[in-house]
C-alpha cells in the first residue's frame, strides 16, 4: 500500500468560550518511532464523550487544539524499528487508554486517552504506539471495529469484569446508545434477561428484536424502578448499567436486587447523584466506578464477540466532510447503538 504524504484529518479548535470548533484540514502524514505503528484509519465512531469535548464541558486540562475521537480502527502501514507486536497489513482497533495495558489503572492513565488528553483517530493516518492497538474481532468490517474502544469494553467492564455477570441475571440497561446496546447483545449472549429503558417505543421495539425481555418507556413510566420490579417478580436487577447519572441514579438504585451491581459510568442526565451508603450495605450490594478499561479487557471482550458471533449495532456512518452531523446526532440522542464516520 503506497503511503501518502498528506492527509486529511479533523481538529478541534479551542474557542474563547472554552468550546471547541471543528474543522478538516491537511497535514503531513507522521512518521512512526521506533516503538510506533503508523495505522491508515478506515473509520472512527463516536461517544457521548466526545460532545462534551467539543462543548468544553469535559473534565480534562484545557488544549488549544485537538485530533478528536477515541475510537478507530484500520489498517498497519508501516512500523518502527523495535516494533514486535504487530506486522505491516494487520487490522487493528485502538485501546481507549494507551498505556493501561492490564491489571489495575495507574496515576498517569488518564492522561494516555486518546481524543482527549492524547490527539485521537479522526484522520486518515495516526501514530500509536505498538502496546495500544488489539487485533479486531474475526469477520469485522473497520466500521464495526471502530464501535469498541471505549462503548463495548465499558459494557463489558461493567457487566462481565466488575459485575460478574451470570447465566439469569436480570440486567438493566438505561437507554440505547453504544454502552447499553453493547450490554444487551453481552447480556443476551451471556444467557441474562435483559430490561431495556428509553422514551422512543421504536427504539424499545429495536431492543425487543436484539432479544431484551422487557422494554419500558421512561416517558410514560416516570418512576420505572416499580415496572423494573414488577417484571422480575418482585426481585429486581442483579445488574445495572447506569449511564444517565443525577437524573436516573434514584431509580437505578430502587432497582437493585439484593447482592447486585450498579456500574456508574455516564452523565446523559447530568453528572453527579448522591450513593446511600445504608442502602448499600443493607442490600449487600457494590456500586462501581467505570472509566471503560484495559487492553486486556478490551482483547478479553474480543474473544466473546469472537465466541458469541455478536455484531456491533451501527445506526448510520457519515463521511469526514458529514463529521459535523455526525455530532449533531449523537448530542441529540437520535441514535440506537453507534454513529460512525468513515475515512
């Protein structure tokens, strides 16, 4: 594959307000270190995360500008010197945080995200190092493998890694974006009884059909912990995946069956919301903090997509030249599953 000289990639401007400006641009193509893999990127998805960026309400060190997008995948065009893990050719998918590689999350791994901290895979040619790519699941087109890094191995590092989910777990998913329609299809292939969230009866017929046993408008049930209970026979969930934050956490919570798992990773309704502690320890239950994972989570999850046969859901991939309406979507929350951008 002939590698070019320029290409065309996005960047985030910082604006006076402390909101960012996107823009498509020219750059040179980088060269890779000697450590360094130089990846022709076919595609990038996106996260509720990266609204916040572009809006200046995420919670990061201030840069005037930025490649954004953690998530991506593509191809190995060249490589390094002392690069071993990887040959020219391979299809790979880039780890959220390049340097938490396994075990338990350092001091200095939140600043190795990408699209954040680090410049991120909106362009058409990045440089990573060697240690922050994985291998793509078997079958996977780029655009599906560039749904994973941060949305599915959040799913799994709540669900499966910290929650240890089981065969019959009842399992609560909040919404369908990325995070939580991952959930359902791990849910599903797990043999768990997936109960499905959102205000669009379309999206809760979508679920339906990916093989969630219980659907609940939040519109017309405002308080959906009692229809959570009611159709798990009184018992509630063993398993929440709570994304929405100071707006659903009550209800999350009122939710829980004794001995279960709530995984606090978003804030789709604002940050924040107060964990009782009584209530906890009554109901022998553990609440976690979830900042997606490591490569081993992600290489982990792989394998069960591998095994499972699971698909990632897409609901749309725009062009670079569209990335804009790309945002536009997602901070509308019009989509089920995950928004991508080809490249």
């Amino acid at each position: 594959m002939t590698i070019a000289q320029m290409q065309r990639r996005a960047a985030l401007t910082r604006q006076p307000d402390g909101t960012y400006r996107l823009a498509i641009h020219e750059a040179p193509v980088p060269t890779p270190a000697e450590h360094e893999v130089l990846l022709r990127v076919h595609a990038a998805s996106l996260n509720r995360r990266d609204v916040y960026v572009l809006r200046g309400q995420y919670p990061m060190p201030p840069r005037e500008s930025l490649v954004p997008l953690s998530d991506g995948a593509g191809e190995v065009v060249a490589v390094g010197a002392r690069v071993t893990r990887f040959k020219t050719g391979e299809r790979v998918a880039a780890t959220f945080f390049q340097s938490w590689l396994q075990g338990r999350p350092s001091a200095e791994t939140p600043g190795s995200a990408l699209g954040g901290q680090l410049d991120g895979m909106l362009a058409q040619y990045v440089c990573l190092s060697q240690e922050g790519l994985v291998r793509i699941p078997q079958g996977y087109s780029y655009e599906e493998a560039a749904t994973l890094p941060c949305a599915a191995v959040t799913a799994w590092n709540g669900l499966v890694k910290r929650g240890r989910m089981r065969p019959g777990d009842n399992v609560l998913l909040l919404g369908t974006g990325g995070v939580s329609v991952f959930g359902l299809q791990f849910a599903t292939a797990a043999g768990a009884r997936a109960l499905v969230t959102s205000s669009s009866d379309e999206k809760l017929a979508h679920a339906k059909r990916l093989g969630a046993t219980t659907t609940i408008n939040y519109r017309s049930t405002p308080e959906w912990s009692g229809a959570v209970r009611a159709a798990t026979g009184g018992v509630g969930v063993q398993q929440v995946l709570e994304v929405g934050g100071v707006g659903t956490l009550a209800q999350s919570l009122a939710s829980l069956a004794p001995g279960g798992h709530i995984a606090l990773i978003g804030g789709l309704a604002g940050f924040g919301g107060d964990i009782p502690a009584m209530a906890l320890l009554h109901a022998n239950a553990t609440a976690s903090g979830i900042y997606v994972g490591s490569r081993a989570d992600f290489e982990a999850m792989n394998a069960f997509i591998d095994q499972h046969r699971i698909r990632p859901v897409i609901d749309r991939t725009y062009t670079l030249d569209e990335a804009g309406a790309a945002y536009q979507q997602v901070e509308a929350g019009q989509h089920f599953g995950k928004v991508v951008i080809a490249l």
